[in-house]
C-alpha cells in the first residue's frame, strides 16, 4: 500500500529527529552571531571615544562611522570564521541527517516504509539544507538591524551581507556534499569522520609533498608561483562563487550516484564499497611516506645537493610506514587485528609506487630541473635578481592602487623583456657553470680564493599558450659572458621599469595624487648626513635620477660604490581604517618608501645636487671627528687558532682571560665558550683619523646586498667613529657612527695596530 502523505508531511516528519540540530543552530546563528555583532559594535566604539577629543565633532563622527562600516563588513559580510561555522554545520547536518544508513535495523525500517528511495534522499538533503539556511538568514537579518540602530550600515555593508549569505550558502553546500559523500562511502561514522578529513586535506598534503620533493631534489626549483593551496578544495574556493557552485553540482551528483548504489549491508562495515578498499589504501599511504620521508630527512640533515648521507634513514621510513601504514588500515578495514597479515600485495604496490616517485624526483626523470622553455614558445620573461641593488632600507613595491607587493610578484606582473634569446642563453650558461662548479667542489673541496661569485635569481617565463614557468638560477657575476648578458638584459629600459623602484610608473601615480591625505617628503644622505628635500626638488630629482638610470647597465654599476642613497616618502592618511576587522585599532598612516643608489657616475644627478646645495663631498667631514675606535676581529687567526687548541681540556689556559668571550659560532669546548681574538685600538691623532676617515663608509652605503660581486666592506673591521660634543650631528643622529673599511683598503698602521699576536 503507497502512502498518501504529502511532501510537506515528510519534511515535517524528518523535522522530528533532527531538532537538537535545529536547536545547535539556532542558538548559533540567531543568538551568538547577533550577540557577537552587538559585541563589535561596542569595541569600536569605546575604542573611538579619543576621536571626539582629537577632531571636530563632525569629523570624530565621520570616522567613527567609517571604523563601523568597515567593522560591520568584516563581521556580517564574508569572513573567516564564519567558514569555520559554516563548515561544521554541514559536516554536522549531513552525517546526523543520513545517519540511519550505520544501523542495518534503521536501514530495514525505512525499506519498509512505502517512500521511494529517490524522495527519501532529497527530504533529507533539503531539510540539512533549510537547517542552515533559515537560522543564517535570520540573524543576519537580526544583526543588520543591530547594526542599523548604531549608524553602522550603508549601501556597502549591505552588499557584502548579500555576498556572504550566497557565498556561505554554496559553500555550506559543498562541505555539506562532501560529507554527505563521506557517509555513502563509509559504513561507520567514525570511519565518516576520517574519510572527510581526507577530503579536506588530501590535496594540500600531496602538494606539500610535492613541493617539498622539488625542494629538496631540484637545484633551479623556485617556490615562488608554487603555491601549496589545493585547486579541488572548496576551503580555498572561499569568496569564488562559481567555482564553489560547480563544486557543489559535481560533488553533489557523485553522493547522490553513491546513495544509489550503496549495498544495505554495507551498514557498520568500514568502507562501503570493496572496490575502493585497495585504492584508497595505496592512495593513502604512498603520500604519507613520501611526507614521512621529508620529515626524516630534514631531521638528519639530508641534502642531495651536497652529499647523499643520511639517505639511508629515509629508505626506512618509507619502508617503515608502509609495512605498519598498510596492516593499521586493513585491520580498520576488517575491525580485526588478523588484518595485519592480510594484503601483502597492497604493500608490496605501495613501494613500488612511492620508489617510482622517489627515483623520479632524484634522477629528474621528468626533466623538471634544466627545463629551459623554448624560444619561439616565449611571449616575455622576467629576471629578477634577489634584493639587486637594493639599500639596506629595502624600500617598497606597490602596485597601481597602492597595495603592497614582493619583488616578486611586481616584476611579475610589470616586467616583459623581450630580448628572450639573451635570458634564455644566460640560464643555459649559469645552470651549466653552476653544475660544473658544484661538482668540482665536490671533488676538492671549498677554495676561499675562487673566482666565481654566485648571486640567486629567478626567471619567470610568460609563454604564449598563457602558462608561467618560473625557475631560480644562480649566476657568476664575475663571468665576462655573463657580464655580457647582464648588461643586455639590465640595461635595458623593461628590465628597469620592471624592477628598478626609482623608474616605476606607479609611483608617477602616487605623486600625481599627493594631497591633504598623502603627503611626500625625501631625503638625500648617506644615513648618517641626511638632508631633507622639498617636494618639488624630490620631483625634479626624480627626473634627473631617470636620466642617469637610462643610461646605466650591469657593469657601471659592479664596479662602483654609491655616493648616497635618495630616498622618497610617500605617506598616506589612513585614519578610520580597521586593522583586523573588528578589533576597532586604527592605523594613522601607510608609507610607501622609494630608496635608490646614487652612483659617482649619475653625472646629472651629481650636477643637479651640486647646483642645488646637496651634495656630499666624501662620507664623514674630519671637522666632526672626536676620536676613532677600530675592532679589528682577526677570524682568519680565530679559526687557526681553534684549530690549534682543538677541543684539549684546559686549553683556554694558554690564552690571556682578556680574549675569553662567548661565540655561538665557534664551540671548540663544548660549553659555548670560545677563543675571542679581537683587537681594539683607539686613535685621536688628527693625521691618522683624516686617513682613516678618507677611506670608511656608513654601513648604509656597504652594509647592503651585494649581488653585483662588487668590492664589498671588510668583515673584520669595525670603525667606531665617535662625534664631537659640539659638533651638530651629535645632536641630530648621536655620539657615535658605524662605519667600514672596503675590502683591501685598510690603512697599513690600523692593519698592524689590530693584528692578534696574542700567540703563547
């Protein structure tokens, strides 16, 4: 007999054995999440009261305002944790509401009720569906209003809970179709928890994986663009609705195929089908050794690049976790310790797959690592040299509208070389000199009078079907063909647009907006003597700054030591702005930094400062000079030195107390106390402060990243330059100044007044 009860009826009916749900949510949504909007809106505005005493009133209330909007976006709009709840409803609504399929009598009791199979999926998949979809839309509805009430709502604010409720809404239904799936694959809710966690994370682990590999295997490998977020995963679909509605279809059609066919007797069993028993045991525990694999080798140190020690352990680890990886889940499978002995050939399939991968990643049987793309395939590239002539400042990248960026991502982005066959031949002849270079020392050993100077880059090639190739090179920037083609490629005007912070088009952008709000200020110096330019002189500069810059390649800049560094300040207002959301803290301003080189050779830039009062003439005036202190800490004797004492006990007695100190770097006693063999000596005769003065630079100017293979400063020496008690940088900067020798460029008398001969 079929029965007669309506559609309606049936909802109801399900409605009954799921209202502790129905009460979960409620009090989460209807309650908590109002409440919690409530809570925002009064930690803003007790946190804002000190605006009605620093601005008009009208002003504090505009801010004010401000702050509330963007306080009520954040909390009502789309937002992290509201995933997070989002995310264990579903799970929640799904496995309660299909939960009878884990009783074989529940499962009899429903196959003897008189209601298809098809109608019985569908009351329970939209009544999980209304659970959600009533108690959110109705405290958001409450929240609005709350936030309404206290002048926290515009046109903005609605948009965005208009944008949170369908994004929520397909989101929930994505997570709510991958449990629901969990369910049909599985027969016991504790194997349903774990299958979802599997959903969740298996492709992020399998990327961690593969990532890692690349790392640790691949010497050109470089991990920017190789972003370890999964593609099929609906966490990271968040705030993309298409993707999560076609998500949710796909997901959705596949629980529902699975309903269909899921056997009765499959209640209480581990996995649903026995088909997919082996498969998701293989899939399981090739990616878990792998990752075990990582783990061990950070831990004992492997690097195949260097050395193979250590391969030995990771070989066990793989072994290892799948022999007892295996047995563990055939024993979930079966629910019986016996399972341990069952399935050999899952094991023995396990490692044959995870040594193909293996053996793939360390002999690049895929060719990944000397992949070089093809001319004719190219549209542009970007070379990136890491932090290439970049104060130790830094500055900023900022794109069009302000936002900040890496290096990275903005010649990304802005660079398109287009003299390819010069970049492609530079990553041909560094990645075959590299090579050779890393097998010699291999071989020999490292030499501290080598010629080569290596310097990290990244090459991203934007190829013609739409797809980016990125890959790290290491260049010898003391190479004469190099050189070459450094020259080619740096000097050209893409490669400075692309990369250069003074040559940037957005930052034209940045400067034509100046206002009341975004005011400019720049400085001229060396770091230690500074001088502030006006905003029309920095403009002006700017553009004598570019002609030099056009003018200039890789070479020029090699052989030379900056004069000064111009560095530009934009600063933007952003008062009223919230800083996490809700927390109600507000910053006072955004300041973008352009900071650049000034080089001997900028002849117009060196004219137009001398004409305009700027100019420096030399690092330090003697005039300011009380007295000099040089430290001078003799590493070359301290390694010979540890050496010669070893690790003998008592060896310490052999050296004055006075050069006792604490250096982490060297540990001959194995108590973290080490040999000191540094040298003071202190000069206040006027001859020898002038001499060692011509020859010192400010840490500014020296102490920065030194890709170009350049005279670098002199890591032993340290020159303390203390001012005169009257004299005015005293009073501007501070009593004393960091200062350097270049290297080979030491006074004779220093060299001999600091050397260790503390030799007993």
């Amino acid at each position: 007999m079929i029965s007669k009860s309506s559609f309606l009826a049936d909802m109801k009916e399900n409605s009954k054995r799921r209202l502790w749900v129905l009460a979960v949510f409620t009090l989460v949504f209807i309650v908590l999440f109002p409440t919690f909007t409530a809570l925002v809106i009064n930690r803003i505005t007790s946190r804002s009261q000190w605006l009605f005493e620093t601005y008009e009133k009208v002003r504090a209330g505009q801010i004010l305002h401000e702050r509330l909007i963007s306080g009520m976006c954040g909390t009502i709009g789309v937002s992290r944790l509201m995933a997070v709840v989002t995310t264990a409803a579903a799970f929640i609504s799904a496995v309660q509401g299909f939960s009878y399929l884990y009783s074989r009598k529940k499962i009899d009791f429903y196959m003897g009720m008189p209601i298809k199979r098809k109608r019985r999926f569908f009351n329970i998949w939209l009544n999980g569906i209304l659970l959600y979809v009533i108690p959110y839309l109705t405290g958001l509805l409450i929240s609005i209003l709350i936030a309404a009430q206290n002048n926290a709502v515009d046109k903005t604010v609605i948009y965005e809970a208009a944008k949170a409720l369908y994004t929520n809404l397909l989101f929930y239904l994505c997570i709510y179709h991958m449990a629901v799936l969990a369910v049909m694959l599985t027969g016991n809710i504790i194997i349903t928890g774990f299958g979802f966690l599997v959903f969740c994370l298996y492709e992020y682990v399998v990327r961690i994986v593969v990532i890692g590999y690349k790392d640790l295997f691949f010497r050109y490998y470089s991990s920017y663009r190789m972003e370890a977020e999964p593609i099929l995963s609906p966490f990271f679909m968040y705030g993309h609705p298409l993707k999560l509605f076609i998500f949710a279809i796909v997901v959705g059609i596949l629980s529902y195929i699975c309903y269909l066919k899921r056997p009765a007797e499959a209640a209480g069993k581990s996995m649903t089908f026995e088909i997919t028993k082996p498969v998701v045991k293989i899939l399981l525990i090739v990616p878990a050794s792998l990752f075990a694999g990582l783990v061990i080798a950070d831990a004992v140190g492997f690097y195949p690049g260097s050395s193979m020690n250590g391969i030995g352990y990771v070989l066990f680890t793989f072994l290892f976790v799948i022999v007892i990886g295996s047995a563990l889940i055939q024993v979930i499978y079966e629910f019986d310790i016996k399972g341990i002995l069952h399935k050999k050939t899952h094991i023995v399939i396990s490692g044959v797959l995870t040594s193909l991968i293996f053996i793939g990643f360390r002999y690049d049987l895929t060719g990944y690592d000397g992949y070089i793309p093809k001319q004719n395939d190219i549209e542009s590239v970007a070379f990136v040299p890491d932090f290439y002539d970049m104060t130790w400042e830094g500055g900023t990248y900022f794109d069009s509208d302000g936002s900040f960026m890496t290096e990275l991502e903005y010649a990304d982005k802005y660079m398109e070389l287009s003299n390819v066959a010069d970049v492609c031949e530079l990553a041909e002849l560094s990645m075959k000199d590299y090579d050779q270079f890393l097998g010699q020392m291999e071989k020999e050993g490292y030499k501290e009078d080598q010629e080569e100077f290596w310097s990290y880059a990244t090459l991203i090639y934007h190829l013609k079907n739409g797809r980016n190739v990125t890959r790290a090179v290491w260049v010898d920037v003391n190479n004469d063909q190099t050189v070459q083609l450094l020259d080619s490629i740096m000097g050209s005007e893409e490669f400075k647009k692309g990369y250069m912070q003074g040559a940037s088009e957005n930052l034209d952008h940045m400067l034509e907006q100046a206002d009341a709000k975004r005011k400019i200020s720049a400085v001229y110096g060396n770091g230690i003597y500074t001088e502030k330019m006006s905003e029309k002189d920095a403009k002006d500069f700017l553009e004598v700054y570019r002609r030099d810059l056009a003018l200039t390649n890789f070479s020029k800049i090699k052989e030379c030591i900056p004069n000064a560094i111009f560095s530009l300040n934009i600063e933007e207002d952003v008062t009223g702005s919230i800083y996490g959301t809700w927390q109600g803290i507000s910053g006072s301003n955004k300041v973008h930094t352009v900071s650049v080189f000034i080089y001997p050779f900028y002849e117009e830039c060196i004219a137009w400062l001398k004409e305009h009062g700027y100019y420096m003439n030399g690092q330090l005036n003697v005039e300011d000079v009380a007295r000099v202190q040089v430290i001078n800490h003799n590493s070359a004797q301290r390694e010979r030195l540890a050496e010669k004492q070893g690790t003998v006990s008592g060896a310490a007695a052999d050296i004055n107390d006075a050069y006792l100190t604490y250096d982490a770097e060297i540990d001959i006693y194995g108590d973290n106390e080490a040999l000191d063999t540094r040298v003071y000596a202190e000069y206040t005769n006027l001859e020898e402060i002038e001499e060692i003065v011509n020859c010192v630079y400010p840490d500014e100017i020296v102490y920065s990243y030194n890709w170009n293979g350049r005279k670098s400063y002199d890591k032993d020496y340290e020159v303390i330059i203390y001012f005169k008690a009257d004299s005015e940088l005293n009073r501007e900067y501070g009593s004393y100044a960091y200062y350097y020798f270049l290297e080979e460029e030491i006074p004779d008398f220093v060299a001999k007044d600091t050397k260790y001969t503390n030799y007993k």
